[in-house]
C-alpha cells in the first residue's frame, strides 16, 4: 500500500510537470488579435488626451513609439489610466496588484508612455509587431 502511493504520487508530479511544461495555447487569431489592438489604441489615445489636454494626438503617438519621452505617468496617473481603462477599480484589495505591477516595471517615480503601453499590452496578451504598431501610430 504504500508502495502504491509512492508511484501515485511520482504519476501526479510528473502530470503537474508535464502540465507546467506545455505551451500555452492560443484562444485567439491574429484579426482578433488585431481588433483587439485598434480598439486598444482608440480608447488608449483618448484617456490619454483626456488626461493631458495640452498634448496632440501626435504627442501621444510619439511617445508610445518612444520618441517622445516629455510624457510621463507617476504612481497615480498610471492608476488613473488603468482605472478609465476598466482594468481595474478605486477597490484597496486592488491596489496591491496596481502596486505590484508599478514596481515589475522597475519604477519609484515616473514611467514613460511608452512603458505604460508595454506593460497594458501584456496584460491582455496581445502581440503587436514593431512594424504594425509604427505604421497604426503614424
């Protein structure tokens, strides 16, 4: 018997390791994907002029692209963004995920535009090639 939970025990490890190791699939196709991003974009750029009127659309294509870095977030305008953005709420239980991801983006102070772009990016698990994104911001 109890050589019997013993092998039961290395079967369940190696299935949780074998699970752990599989890719992870995609759900979605590229014309989703890329929906998904334009959409993004739109409602990115007006929370963004909502947010710093004295700033063009031009402004904020500029330093999504990292060519203008004039325009920066701190602690709580990123907050605010994720907020307007509906991915997250005023709620203190998320507040530490705010928190947490503030500082996996290695910042005390200020963030750039363009980090911030990153950072949302990953969240909802969009690829966007360099080239698509530059050509979609000019």
């Amino acid at each position: 018997m109890l050589q019997e939970g013993k092998r039961l025990k290395d079967k369940l490890s190696r299935l949780e390791e074998s699970e752990r190791l599989k890719p992870v699939t995609r759900v979605t196709n590229s014309a989703s994907e890329k929906y998904v991003l334009q959409r993004f974009q739109r409602e990115f750029d007006r929370i963004i002029s909502e947010m710093y009127s004295d700033f063009t659309p031009e402004n904020i294509a500029a330093a999504v692209r990292g060519e203008d870095e004039s325009v920066k977030l701190n602690y709580i305008r990123f907050k605010e963004l994720l907020v307007r953005l509906g991915m997250t709420t005023e709620a203190t239980e998320e507040a530490g995920l705010t928190l947490e991801l503030w500082q996996a983006m290695e910042r005390q102070e200020e963030v750039t535009l363009k980090d911030a772009w990153t950072a949302i990016l990953i969240i909802l698990r969009v690829e966007s090639k360099k080239s698509d994104e530059n050509s979609a911001r000019l």
